[in-house]
C-alpha cells in the first residue's frame, strides 16, 4: 500500500500511526518515499548529474581560462611592437585592452553558439534515454534563454579573467621600449655545458637546451598547458576505468551466485536441499534476510539484515584489497558506507530494532566493515541471526548456481512455484545497472574524451604554432648560417618534444588528483566509483599525446618548408 499525503501531512506521525495500526497484523513498518528503493535510485542518480553538470564544467572553464591566458599571453609578445606604435599614437590602456577582450568575446561567441547546438542535442537525447529508463510517462527537455544566457556569460567570464591577465602584459610596458625587439636572453653556460657534456650534444641539441633554461617561466607554462590537457583526457578515461572495475569487483567478485530465489515466506532450512533436486541447479547456499531498523547515536538507518553462511562461496565479503572478511560466531559486518552513514566504526554497538516476528531489539556489536560498490547492507552469520530472532533454522531464499545449459528450463520451474516470489540472474542485475547507470555514464565520458583529444591536439598545436611565431627571425637567421631545414625543424619541434614528455608526468600526476576528486563526487548510497586507473587508460594516454604532438610536428614542419627568409629578416623598425 503505498498512501499520498495531504499537503500539511505530518508524514512522521502518520508513519507512527500506521505502524501500530499493522503492528498486530505483522506489518513490517511504514517508510517515507525518502527510504523507498525507487525514489533512491532517482535520487542518487539526480545527484550525479548535478555532479555532472557543476564539477566537470567547473574544471574544464577553468583550464580553458588557462589556456586562453597562455596562448594570449604568447600571442601578445608577438605583438609588442604594433601594440606600442599604437600606444604612441595616442591609444590608450583601455581601448587596447577592450580590443584585446573583443577579440576574446569573438571566441566566446563562436564557442557560445557550437557549444549551445551540441548542448541542446546532447540534452535532448539525455532526456529521452531517462524518459525510456526510469519510464517516466511524461519527461520534457525545457531549455529557457536565460539559462543558455547564464551559460555564455559564466563562458565568458572565465575567458575574460584569463584574456585580462594576459592583456595586462599587452598595456604595462612604455611604448618607447616596447617598440625596440626584445633584448637577447642574458648568456650563460647551461647546465649540460656547465657539467662539460656539450660534447654529446649537436649544436641543435645545445640549442634546445639553452632556449630552454633561459626561458624557464615560458617553458613551465608551456609544460602546464600540455599538462591540464593530459589531465583532462585522463580523468575523462578514468570513469571507463571505475564503471569496469565496479561491475567485475560487484558482479563477479562480491555476487558469485547465477541466480538469487526469494521465498513468499521464512521457510525451514531444508528447503535449500529441494531447490537443488530441480534441474539445473548446480549447488545452493541459503541466506535469510530481516527488516531492521538500525541505531546508533542520533543515526537511524531502515535497511534488510541478511544472515548469510559464513562458509559459503557465493557471496564474499571482500575489503578495498579484495582480502575476504570472515564473518564472526556474532556480531554484524557492514558496508563502509553504512558505517559512514551510521557513523560507526569496528567495535562500536549498535542497536538493532527488528521489524518482523517477535520485534525483538538487541544490541550488537560492529565487527568489521566490507567495500562493496553497490548499495549498502549489513551481514550476520546465518545461525547468530536465528538465534536472534529466537527461531529455527529458518532461510527467505537461496542463491544458486545454475548449468547454463538448463538455465531456460529452470526458471520455468522456478516461475511456476507459489512460494517462490522473486527471481533475480546476476546477468540481469549487470544488464540492469548498465542500462540505468553506467550506459549515460558511458556516453558521457565518450563526450568528455572526444572533447579532451580536441584540446590535447590545440594545446600541443598552438604552443608549436606560437613558438614558430616567436621564433621566425631565429630561426631564418639559422637558415642563412647554413643550417638545413631538418636542423632548424629538429630545434623547434625538439624543444615540443621536450616540453610535451615533460608535460606527461605532470599531467597523470593532475589527472590522478581529478580522478580522486570524482571519486569522491560519485559516492552514493546506489554506487561508489573506486579510485582506478588502469596501466592501458595510462598507456593510451600517452599515445594520444603523442599522435597529437606527431600531427602538430607535421603541420609545423610544412610551415618551416615554405618559410620567406627574406621577408622574415627584413627590420621591422
């Protein structure tokens, strides 16, 4: 029975009502919709979108004001020299800055539509798979202008506070200077030179190495800019990474069984042994689930206490470490996340209010706590939880292990029994948990991936792009002083290369600090993610830098190729 509420509805005292009303008819105990099982998957799931939809855009706005900061900025200095000519004709601060922030805006505003088109169409289409998921009969995707509006303008701000950074470089230095080239870095030997090894390198490499150290601030920039980008495409791995270890740890490591039966009754322990004669049936365990009420301090919790055989293989109680935890002769084991909720640990008391029977009320201690990914519950020894609701042995259900074979031919069976309530396959479980939760989880990090490649290949490309800028006059000077194109091409992209591996393990180093941050995000009472992230997702990673480094070489050597000396070296004066 499932009552509505009059608006005004004291829901508490109406729960306390209703209990003494069935107590003596053996109600389990009335619930608010805040503990049904239903409105909790809802819940949970509303929570990680709202996760989805503050913290990865939090994050990525604000790398991309970094980035925009580091390309302006290097923009900017190649520019000094027309920023000062205009300064001495009479331009003030402001308008070149305005005219610097309209060139930002010009981004924003390209960004603003793209992004509002994919928007509305991933929302649309996220919309529809809930409507079919939780079949809602009616679900609607309403967008209003003032939230495209807020998303723009939250844009560009970021953009703005990293365009302004960068535009205060632009408007600091007095023109007279600002119109002379920039002076050469002050010499001195590098450290390669200074520990005499400059015989092993190539006037090239030596070249590499000096630009380097002379420019540490540009190249640490540099580096950070290719960093948050592996840090983007990491994190964006890492929830593949969580779902795949979630769903091996909980669905073939935690529940073993084929298939869970659930009697319409407690029925007595040799129940187990006729379930095994049906055909099929490989071996069974038994289990007997309770509803409990579960105390401790000011924390209540309703859940199922299930007694379980404490020599059975079929459900394993496993710590973060995959080591099983043994359940004791008495005493319950929970999950870690109950225990958070309850705000117990390993050797506190807790009261256990029991919700059938008898209703006896005990006080049980808390001997150990097991990480399963998936919901939470609490476990007895199968005996101890006879004993305590002062019967026999008496089992709710079974879990089975089932010939594939015969699997078609045993739930026949098993739907045609009247005592046999609940039928539940782990594939089903699996499939179910794909569907709703990690399926709009799977393409949203599919989304976060492609978007973190694009950007992988625009921070490797543009700090080439902009470093050609900076360097033409260099480097054509080289051309002149005999240096082939493959030498000049070796020190530019050498020096990418440098910044791009050195980048690397900065960046997993930020991406693992992202990862823990939606670790902790993700963690419900439906599903935790673990904090996992596999060799191969490192491994293709790196791969992925590189393939983006390899294709921005590429471009940028076409550009060597068909570099004009001459005008390149040509005053500018």
């Amino acid at each position: 029975c499932q009552p509505f509420l009059n608006s005004g509805a004291q829901e508490r005292e109406i729960i306390s009502r209703l209990d003494r009303l069935l107590e003596r008819y053996g109600g389990n105990g009335a619930y608010g919709r805040e503990d049904q099982l239903s409105h909790q998957i809802l819940a949970d799931e509303l929570s990680s979108l709202e996760v989805s939809a503050t913290f990865m855009p939090s994050i990525f706005l604000a790398i991309a004001s970094f980035l925009l900061h580091v390309v302006l900025s290097r923009l900017i200095g190649t520019q000094r020299e027309q920023i000062a000519v205009l300064k001495a004709f009479g331009y003030s601060n402001l308008t070149i800055g305005i005219h610097y922030l309209k060139f930002v805006l010009a981004i924003v505003s390209v960004g603003g539509i793209l992004g509002t088109m994919v928007g509305l169409g991933l929302g649309n289409g996220l919309t529809q798979a809930y409507a079919e998921f939780f079949r809602f009969p009616l679900l609607r995707y309403d967008v209003s202008s003032d939230l495209v509006a807020t998303a723009i303008l939250v844009s560009f701000t970021a953009a703005a506070i990293g365009g302004l950074m960068a535009v205060r470089r632009a408007i600091s230095l007095p023109p007279a200077q600002a119109m002379r080239p920039e002076p050469p870095a002050e010499f001195k030997p590098t450290i390669i030179e200074r520990l005499g090894l400059q015989q092993f390198f190539s006037p090239a490499g030596r070249i590499i190495l000096r630009n380097l150290e002379r420019k540490p601030i540009q190249a640490f920039v540099s580096i950070m800019g290719i960093a948050v980008a592996v840090a983007i495409l990491l994190t964006g791995l890492y929830i593949g990474d969580a779902l795949t270890y979630l769903m091996d740890f909980q669905f073939r490591q935690v529940q073993r069984e084929d298939v869970t039966i659930i009697f319409n009754q407690p029925r007595p322990a040799r129940t187990r042994y006729e379930i095994t004669h049906l055909p099929g049936v490989i071996r069974s365990e038994p289990f007997r689930i309770v509803p409990v009420r579960l105390r401790f301090d000011h924390h209540t919790y309703r859940s199922g206490l299930t007694g379980i055989d404490p020599a059975g293989e079929f459900r394993r109680l496993l710590d973060k470490n995959w080591y099983t935890v043994h359940l004791p002769p008495d005493g319950v084991v929970m999950t870690t996340k109950l225990a958070e909720i309850l705000g117990v640990t390993p050797g506190n008391t807790l009261t256990v209010e029991v919700l059938e029977g008898s209703r006896p009320v005990r006080q049980i201690p808390v001997v150990g706590l097991v990480d399963e990914l998936l919901g939470v519950s609490v476990y007895m020894d199968i005996h101890a939880l006879n004993r305590l609701m002062r019967e026999g042995q008496t089992i709710s259900g079974a879990y089975l292990s089932v010939d594939p074979h015969l699997a078609s031919q045993l739930y026949y069976r098993l739907k045609r029994l009247p005592a046999i309530t609940g039928i539940t396959t782990r594939e089903a479980s699996l499939e179910s948990f794909e569907e709703i939760s990690a399926k709009p989880l799977q393409v949203f990090t599919a989304v976060l991936v492609i978007f973190a490649c694009i950007i992988t290949f625009s921070v490797v490309y543009n700090s080439a792009r902009i470093a050609l800028s900076e360097r033409r006059r260099e480097l054509a000077s080289l051309r002149i002083m005999g240096f082939t194109r493959a030498e000049i091409a070796f020190i530019l992209l050498g020096e990418q290369v440098i910044l791009t591996l050195l980048a690397l393990p900065i960046g997993f180093g930020l991406g693992y600090g992202l990862a823990a941050l939606m670790s902790l995000a993700y963690n419900s009472e439906l599903y935790r993610f673990p904090l996992i992230i596999t060799k191969d997702t490192y491994a293709f990673t790196f791969v992925i830098v590189i393939v983006a480094a390899l294709c921005s070489g590429l471009i940028i050597r076409r550009q060597l190729n068909r570099l004009d000396l001459i005008a390149v070296l040509k005053t500018r004066e």
